[in-house]
C-alpha cells in the first residue's frame, strides 16, 4: 500500500455492530464495508500477525467468536482495534481498512484456504458449545 494521499477515501461513518460482530465503515466515495471482527482480527496490521518481512505471517487460529471491545482513532489517518483477546497492537489505516472491504472476499477465502491447509480451526480451542 502506497499510504494515504489527498485522493485517498477516507471514512465518513464507522459504526461497531456487536451483536452481528461486524464493523461497518463508510467512505468518502461511497462505498460502505461491512467487516467481520474475526476478519479484522485475523488480518491485522500488526507484526504479531503479519511478522517483519514476506513468509512471516502468522495464522490466526481460533478467533471466530472474538469481539472488539474498544476503537481508538490514531491521528486522522487511522484506527486502533481493542479485540476480547486482549490483542490491541494493530492500526489499521483508512488505506487499510479502504483494502480489507475492497478485497474481503478474496482475502477470506485466502484465510480459509490458509486454515485448512494447516489443519487450524477458527473455534477458540476452550470454547463449550452451549
């Protein structure tokens, strides 16, 4: 990603779903995403998850039931995510974030790909079905 330039779409409205664990965003040019948190999650621009270099990222197993607790704003370029995992190191810029709901179909069935390749599941490994 280039970063943001002054053509760049930028949100007019982010707005946290909870009970569809969803993150809806609206940008400058019209387009509206809705983003699953398991999603953000799972691609976070954190080098937690995506490591220092190509080759480096880390799968995300078991966050399908991860909420977001809390959203920060980062300057006005970005978003910090607050997730129930405690994970809270990524910033996901309005590129970013423009990116993962352009793209969110292919990069979900990249993950899935991903997951069962590696035998992972995205059920957290304590959690009881009730």
């Amino acid at each position: 990603m280039s970063g943001l330039t002054p053509e760049s779409p930028i949100p007019t409205e982010i707005k946290l779903h909870k009970a569809s664990r969803k993150l809806e965003v609206a940008f400058s040019d019209g387009a509206r995403f809705e983003l699953p948190f398991e999603f953000l999650r799972v691609y976070s621009p954190s080098a937690e998850v995506r490591g220092h270099g190509p080759g480096q990222e880390v799968l995300q197993a078991g966050k399908q039931f991860v909420d977001i607790e809390r959203i920060e704003p980062v300057g006005q370029y970005a978003v910090a995510l607050e997730f129930s995992d405690k994970h809270n190191s990524g910033i996901y810029s309005w590129d970013y974030l423009y990116d993962l709901g352009a793209n969110y179909a292919a990069k979900w069935e990249d993950y899935l790909r991903r997951m069962e390749a590696a035998g992972a599941s995205r059920v957290p490994a304590d959690h009881k079905y009730t």
